[in-house]
C-alpha cells in the first residue's frame, strides 16, 4: 500500500512539475530578487544556518533581505513578521531562531508569494530568501542555492 501511494506521490509532483515547466501554471512574480535555499533530500543539510549566514552577508553588504519560512509547527496563520518575543508554538522554533538571531526581518507565511509580497511592502524588503524553498513552484525564483549533505554512503 505505502509503495503504491508513494507512486501515486510522485505522479502528482511530476504532473504539478509538467504543469509548470510548460507554462499552464504561472510562477508568481515579486518586484524583488527571491533567492531560495532548499535541498534535494531529507534532513539536516543546514539549510536554516545557511539562511541566516547569507542573510546576514546581504545585510553587511547594504541590502535590506528578508527571509520568508512556511513556520513550520506555528499555530498563528501568515504573514506575520516573527519577533524574538513570540512563543515557539506561535509561529515554529526555525522561524523564532531566525528572528532572533538572524539580524534582518523574518516572515512566517505559508503562503511564500503573500510573505514576499509582504516583506516587499510592508517592511521595505529589497531582497527575499526562502528558506526550504526549492521545491516550492509557486513563487518565481531568481537563484536557487541547493544545499547536499556531505555524508558519504558506502
């Protein structure tokens, strides 16, 4: 049962993927540069603290970025601009460790195109990181920096 609906699976992210890749579906555009940070496999390939890193760099160089995180685990729809006083249930630990150590705005939304747009106009973003964001079509994306673990499986 579990290998037949993870084909299934597939076929639906293939299909979604085709629908995209031909046009038919539209990637949604910002009026700001949208870097996402994504990986092609599960876990811990520091995605979050690369994130945080390029964020502070960008911000170090002159430029107002804001990271846009789905919140994973957070009860409080988006967008929302995270604040370092907001509860972990509120809005996901990931989100929270961001924007409290990150230095720039954070954005929790599940809707990534609303949490751009947000960053953009309300908060005066110049430029959105998405943080696990390379699966994610909905948005267009300017450049993708895909993160692989460097485990070596023998």
């Amino acid at each position: 049962m579990r290998k037949a609906l993870s084909h299934l699976y597939g076929l639906a992210v293939g299909a979604r993927g085709f629908l995209y890749d031909t046009g038919i579906f539209a990637a949604h555009r910002t009026g700001i540069p949208v870097v996402s940070i994504g990986n092609i496999e599960a876990g811990g390939t520091g995605k979050t603290p690369m994130t945080i890193a390029l964020a502070r760099e960008l911000a170090a160089r002159g430029l107002k970025p804001a990271i846009v995180t789905r919140g994973y685990r957070g009860r409080l729809r988006g967008p929302i601009r995270v604040r370092a006083g907001h509860r972990p249930e509120d809005v996901g630990d990931e989100a929270l460790l961001m924007a409290r150590i990150s230095g720039t705005d954070v954005i929790k939304s599940p809707d990534r195109v609303r949490g751009a747009l947000f960053a953009r106009s309300e908060l005066g973003a110049d430029l959105v990181l998405l943080d696990d964001g390379f699966q994610h079509r909905r948005i267009h994306r300017d450049l993708d920096i895909v993160l692989v673990s460097g485990d070596v499986r023998t």
